[in-house]
DNA sequence: TAGATTGTTAATCGATTAACAATC
DNA sequence: TAGATTGTTAATCGATTAACAATC
C-alpha cells in the first residue's frame, strides 16, 4: 500500500467510519452495509465501499460488513492499535479542558506531558499531569521520543512553540492557535479552529 | 450572486485569508499581492485570486491588493459586519473554555446564553454568562431567535439536544460532539473533533 | 514606457457517482 | 435458485493549476 497514493479525503473519513462502527458495536449489531452506514452518516453508499477498495475487499457479497471485523480491519490501517503518547503544550482554559477529556485516551491518544511558560501554571496538576515549564521542554520531549503534540498557546506564540516542538522530534502538530503555521515537509498539521468555521457558516445564513 | 453557485472549499478558504489580511493591517501593511498571501498561507496565487473572483476584482493590476479593501470586501461577503448572537449548550470543561475564550467576541461572535443539565453547574456564572437549565432552553431561545448554538455536550445527548435547538429555531450548529448529527435540510452543520484529526494523522506516522 | 500583477480562460487533475458483473 | 450487496470500472462532475491578455 504506498501511502502517497490514496487521497487524502479518503484517509479523513475513515475515523468517521470507525466511530460509527464503535456505535455499532455497542448496540450489539454484527452486520452492516454500505448503505446503511451511508445514511447514517449523510454520504452515499458507493463513496463508501469505494473507499474502502482502495484498501481491500472486507465485505461479503449479498450480505454486507462484518461490523468488527471491518472496525479492526481500519483501526488497523489508521495504526490505532496502539497506544499513541501526545505532549501539550499551552494550559490555559482550554488546555485544561482537553487534559481532562477522556476522550483521547479511550481512543488512545494519552496525554503524557503539559508545558506552559505561566509561574502561576507551571507545577500545577491537571487530570494527573503536571504543568512543567515550557523552558524545559528540550529535556523532556526530546529524550522520551513523543510523536504528536497539541498546541493551545495564544496566537502570537504558537510559530516559535511549533518551531521548538518540531527539534525536539515531534512529527505531528494539532494546532488550536488562530494562525496558519509553517512547517517543515514532513510533518503532519492540522488545525481547529471554532473561528473559521463559524465565519463559513454565517455566509449562508 | 448565487450561493450555491460558489464551491463550499471556496467559502471555507475566506475566513483563512481574513486571518491573514487581519495580521497584515496589523502590522500596518497597505498593499499584498496574491503571490505573497500564497506563500504565507501554503497555498497557490492562483488559487487566491480564483477564489476571489467568485465574488468580484478587488485587487489592481501590476499592484495587488488594498489590504483594507480585501478585508472589508471579505468580511462583507461572510456576512461579518454584524455581531452574531450565539447560545452554548453543555457547560462542562469544554464548555466553560469557550466560555471564557475572547476569540469569539474579538470576531463577533458573542455567547448570549448557556446551558446545562447538572445542577451542580446551573446557576454558576462563567465569563459573565449565567448557566440556565437546559429544560428551560425553550422559554429563553425561541423569543430571543438566536440564529447559532455551539453544542458542547456528551456524545449521548447530542442529537437530542440538536433537535431541541432547531426547534427552537437555531439555524447553525458549531457540533463538538464526537458523533454524526442528523439535521433537516437547511440547517448548518460544522463539527469539530480533535480525535478524528488525530486518527487521520496517525496513517502517516 | 517597462515591469508587475490581476482576472480569466482553458487544460489538467482528482474525486464522486452511477451502474453492473461477480458472487455470497 | 433468487435476492442482495459487494468491489470495480467507466462516466460524470468539480476543483486546481497553468498560462496569458488586460491593464495599472
């Protein structure tokens, strides 16, 4: 499977299979369709199974999906089994909030680190994490190897923490700062933010 | 102009450049070209200046762009020389981050109203904003028509809570929720889930 | 005028959809 | 076997890029 040639839309809806099969799972179902799992989700039933082929045949003819079979099937694709460590960087209001959402570390993504540059912040212990000083950053990422990191600092500070996370080996960047970073190639960005999507909105209302 | 004439990728590329444009005037910039907006943003000129001309020629030949112009011209277009009332339903971590988040207000965004189901929460104030009982969602929504809501609830209450807003007469949802909503025809949804951009960044790594 | 950059057209590239043979 | 649904191909649709005439 050479990774650069599967579009890239494809691979992003893949988690939004997946978690609509974790659904699934938990009602106890043990088949499913294309079509089906294109209603549910508000997309058509070809643009699934077409995805889907650019990775292998997981269906059945005549009958459909094997609903945990194909739920292995792409968190395996995705190299979700396994756990994935992330540092954050940032613990304002909503660092806080992401350090206790229970949400990344179901789905595997575990919180090991929170960094700010506030004295009043930094020793503090959110969900278990305590804030170190993000002067030392370098002495902790660096050694222990962490591939992503969240970054929630304001603005005005996220290019210089994205530029330092980066030498400090971390491959992928979750940007929740209001600006469009630069990064090197080869290292993987995406971006939230509540912002921009609220201003798309208001064009059609 | 036709609304639905003009890509929705187009639409969702605006916000990006008034990011920008808003920085340039900033830093006191009067004039850009759609090269050098390009290169910041990691995006081709053409692109730039197609997009723009869905809606109209804002720029002057041999010159570029009035930095001034763009930004009012695009922030005309999105409808953004108003504030835009918004209500916030579900007041936990999350919720109370944006609460407290001035990047809304700072972009005309102003959180009117929240809600919750948890008595231990409602009656609290949070930047200002007093949290209501979500049962009372009806009696305070509807009469004042606001047009969006953020929905910062579990997984599990989401639709529900979804269909109580548009009821109410919400237009928008701003979905934090990691589940796929149902709305009627008409109604705008946009979703913003961390863990899904994780898993999509994790098949690269 | 000479140089630069826009706005637009046509060409290319890529993604989605429709349709159906294969097959369970 | 009959009915249903996949996997895949070809057709359609849409978005991006390249190129350049217009023009400041």
């Amino acid at each position: 499977m050479e990774k650069s040639s599967i579009p890239e839309v494809v691979v992003a809806r893949l988690p939004v299979y997946i978690q609509k099969l974790n659904q699934l799972v938990r009602e106890g179902r043990e088949i499913v369709s294309s079509q089906e799992m294109a209603e549910h989700l508000g997309v058509s039933s070809a643009q699934i199974r077409k995805d889907l082929s650019f990775f292998g045949g997981f269906g059945k003819q005549g009958t459909g999906y094997n609903v945990i079979n194909l739920l292995e099937s792409l968190r395996s694709i995705l190299n979700l089994n396994q756990i994935w460590e992330v540092v954050l960087v940032g613990v304002g209001h909503l660092g806080q909030a992401l350090l206790s959402y229970q949400g990344f570390s179901r789905n595997g993504f575990e919180i090991v680190m929170a960094f700010d540059n506030d004295p009043k912040i930094v020793g503090k212990t959110f969900a278990g994490i305590k804030v170190i000083d993000v002067n030392e950053m370098q002495n902790h990422i660096c050694p222990r190897g962490v591939p992503i990191a969240i970054l929630t600092v304001p603005a005005a500070n996220a290019q210089e923490m994205a530029d330092q996370l980066i030498r400090c080996g971390v491959k992928a960047i979750l940007n929740y700062a209001p600006v469009t970073l630069k990064v090197p190639e080869g290292i993987r960005l995406a971006n939230i933010d509540p912002v921009l999507s609220l201003q798309t909105i208001t064009f059609y209302l």
